[in-house]
C-alpha cells in the first residue's frame, strides 16, 4: 500500500470510498456517524487544499482517506470525564479514516504513516463506532475522556504518545 497527498482530481475516487466506510459503520451498529452529506465533498477539497488530505492507494487504485491535521484542533480545548496524556506539547489529529471493507491493514498503515512524522496524535470517535475504538486500542491509543464538536455531538476523544 502507498500513501500519497491527495489531489482535488481523486475526490470521486474518494467519495466512494467514504461510502464504502457508511456502509461498514451501519452493518455494525453505528447508525448516526457521517450522517447524510458528511464528508462532503467540499470538506474533502478543503483538506486537499490545506495539504491534510491523504488517500491510500493499491495497485494504484485509491482504497483509503484521511485526514491528517496540525494542532490545534479547537474542539479538543476542553475535555470532559478525563484529560489528555500530554495537553502541552503540538499534536496532529487524525480525522475521516475511510476504506472499502475488502480491503485490510489499513488502519495500521495509516497509523505507521502518521507516527513518522509525529510523536504525538489524537483522534476522536462516535460512542457507536465500535471498530474505530478498537483499532484505537489495539494500536496502543488511551481513552481520554469526552469531547464536544462544534455541533455539539459527543465524541470519545483517544491520544497516542511515542517517547522518543
């Protein structure tokens, strides 16, 4: 698998594979996630745009997106019910992790991608997403409490530091 910046060009490519990713969410319960119209396609341009937007790409065929941000994340000013490991150093976020279901390691190949170019990252999930959490644990990631988006929807927000 290759992990490359995306271009606005990939966008339908991309929005197939986001989906993909709202079929995986319903068939395991998790019915309010990515309600309709999200990702939208502007915000995936938005992400191109900004340099944050990332697909990943077998045999030259787009299976996978993300975003990967800077901090901060204003969202994650204020957390409830718990706190961050490290609420002093920058961190990135990484936000709408999407695959096609047939298509598997993703997540780790995400995570390798991302852990190279920081020590610190942070991600939040619906209560509902049930794989999401998941892989969060299973690639090592703390619960760190709750945080509120700006719709006010309540997300588990998760942290993942590497020691250098």
């Amino acid at each position: 698998m290759n992990i490359r910046l995306a271009r606005l060009s990939d966008i339908p490519e991309i929005m197939l594979v986001m989906e993909a990713a709202k079929g995986i969410m319903r068939q395991s319960g998790n019915m309010l996630q990515w309600g309709e119209g999200y990702p939208s396609e502007s915000t995936i341009s938005a992400d191109i745009k900004k340099g944050s937007g990332f697909v990943v790409e077998e045999n030259g065929r787009v299976v996978g997106y993300f975003a990967y941000l800077q901090s901060p994340e204003p969202t994650y000013a204020t957390i409830y019910e718990g706190k961050w490991r490290d609420d002093e150093r920058p961190y990135h976020v990484v936000h709408r992790i999407a695959s096609y279901p047939e298509v598997h390691g993703i997540f780790a190949h995400i995570m390798d991608f991302c852990f190279a170019h920081d020590t610190n990252i942070r991600i939040d999930t619906h209560r509902d997403n049930k794989i999401m959490q998941h892989n969060l644990l299973k690639h090592g990631f703390d619960y760190c409490g709750i945080i509120y988006l700006m719709s006010g929807d309540e997300r588990l927000a998760y942290q993942k530091l590497i020691e250098i």
